[in-house]
C-alpha cells in the first residue's frame, strides 16, 4: 500500500516539474557557460571590447550581461549548436551575426536591436529613409567600442560621409559648418532613426532647424524677405559652398533670380545685352548688399526696400 502511494506522490512530482520545465531542446539552444564559452575562441581585442560598454553591465538588470541575461546570446541569438563540437570536416553551424557578412537578413539583424532600443528609435524609423534603403543598426553603431564613433561629435561625421558622399565633398568647401573640423555633429540638424519631417530634420521645418543656433535671424520682422521667410535653403547650401555665407550663388546672380534686372543699377549689360564697359560702382564689395543689407528682414519703419 505504502509503495503504491510512494509511486503515485513520485509520478504527480514528476508530472508537475515537466510542466514547468524548460523543454529540452530549448535547453540545448544556449550554451551551458555563456560568454566563457564564446571567449574560448573570440579572444581578440575586438570582441574583449564588448565588456568596456554598456551591454556588459553586470549590475544593469537591462543589460545583456545583467543579472540572469543571457551575455553574448542577448544578441547573436542561441549559440549551442555554434559553440559546439563539429566533426572534422564539417562545416560550425552559423550563428546570429551582425555586418556586411552576417547570414542574417538586415531587418533580422536590427530586430534584436529594437528589441531592446525601441524607446530609442522611436515610431518613425519604421518607413523612414534609412528603413527603407534597408540601413542596418551595424552600418552606423559599433557595439564592441567602449566609444561608438557615431555617438561622438568629433567623429559622427566620418561614419554618416560613408554613405553621403556627396555632403562630404561639400563639408570641404570654404564656406561650410564646422562639421569637419568635429564642433558640430550631423545629429544637430537631422535625426537618423527617422522623423516626420522632410530630409530626417531634427526641427520641424528647414528654417526652424536653422533657428536653433541662428535665433538672431528668426524674427518676426515688419518687413520681410519672403525666401527667407519660406526656406533657408533658397539663398544657402547647408552642407557648404564656394560662396561666403554659403551662398548658392554670389550676389547680384542670386539676387536676380528672383528680382528684375530691369532699370536698376546692378544691371551688368547694356541695352544690347553686350557687357558694360565700367560697370556699376554698386556691383563691387557686397554687390547688392552694399545698400540692402537686412535681407534677413528689417524692422525698421522705413525698411521696406530692406535698406536699414
């Protein structure tokens, strides 16, 4: 009798502990030692990096090497069959990498980053520029630096020239923000991780991006200049240019494509379109901001023409 009840309180034990047990092909997904067993191949300076960063915070409960995470597997995935032994011969089973040679797809590589950097991305990376030309997290963030370029001023803009070779060219310009010189980084106009604005902006509009650091021009003005009042970007080239104050065009050219040559003394040819012999005295210097100065706008009750 006593046997048969031992027997009984044993199966329901048992019963009761396989419902709650791990199955036993997940168990073998994970390696038994964590980031020892990675370490007992990837020694290399590069990958002993990781523990300088946060993502090796032991006493982070978020990070991957918090208390009860799963170290290197939080983000290279179940390493089991990877970390392995493989017979001679034999191919090692791949495991969840991130680069240019990870057998993992882009959106598979930036799913485990979203998994725990949501909040840090936001809603609208999803559909956004990056999103759609299939930018992975690894194309911009190192995450076995203890410094992520990206994440410096000083070395932001090597890592966005990458791709945008054509803001590089005009980063080196005379005429540019100080981004080169690694005073301003490219995070200070736009937002990478998407946003609802055009070109990615960090403001709502081009010119509330610009008023950010140049308040002075932001007005409200009696009189205003409408290009400026609509978009910096009709008289300026915010990546840089050959022309002070990163002009499109110099003056009166800029000027005048916009306003009428006709009957005003920065008329440059005469009434055969031929060039002038002795050109107007107002076409030297600043050329037509020799007398309208506050293009900017004025607020001055007889600056009308801009003039003061």
């Amino acid at each position: 009798m006593l046997k048969t009840l031992r027997a009984r309180h044993l199966a329901v034990v048992a019963l009761a502990l396989a419902a709650f047990a791990t199955p036993a092909s997940a168990q073998e997904d994970y390696t038994r030692k964590g980031a020892d067993t990675c370490l007992s191949c990837h020694d290399e300076q590069s990958m002993l990096a990781v523990f300088r960063t946060k993502h090796a915070n032991p006493t982070n409960p978020d990070s991957p090497f918090g208390h009860g995470q799963l170290q290197c597997e939080a983000c290279h995935g179940p390493g089991g069959d990877h970390g392995g032994r493989v017979r001679r011969g034999q191919e090692r089973p791949p495991i969840p990498a991130f680069g240019s040679n990870s057998t993992t797809g882009v959106a598979g590589q930036n799913a485990y980053c979203t998994e725990c950097h949501q909040g840090n991305i936001g809603f609208a990376w999803h559909g956004s520029t990056h999103d759609d030309n299939t930018v992975a997290c690894s194309d911009c963030h190192t995450m076995h630096s203890e410094r992520d370029p990206v994440l410096a001023t000083a070395t932001q803009a090597e890592v966005c020239f990458d791709c945008h070779q054509q803001q590089r060219t005009q980063s080196m310009k005379p005429y540019s923000h100080p981004v080169r010189h690694g005073k301003m980084a490219c995070t200070d106009c736009h937002n990478p991780h998407g946003d609802t604005t055009e070109r990615l902006l960090a403001g709502s509009t081009v010119n509330g991006t610009c008023y950010g650091c140049h308040a002075e021009f932001r007005g409200p003005y009696l009189w205003e200049h409408a290009p400026v009042t609509e978009d910096c970007n009709n008289c300026h080239n915010p990546h840089g240019s050959n022309q002070p104050g990163m002009l499109c065009m110099r003056a009166p050219l800029l000027c005048q494509s916009c306003h009428s040559q006709a009957g005003h003394p920065s008329v440059v040819q005469d009434a055969r379109g031929l060039p002038e012999n002795m050109p107007s005295a107002l076409l030297l210097g600043q050329s037509c901001l020799n007398c309208h100065d506050q293009v900017h706008g004025s607020n001055h009750p007889s600056g009308t023409k801009l003039m003061r």
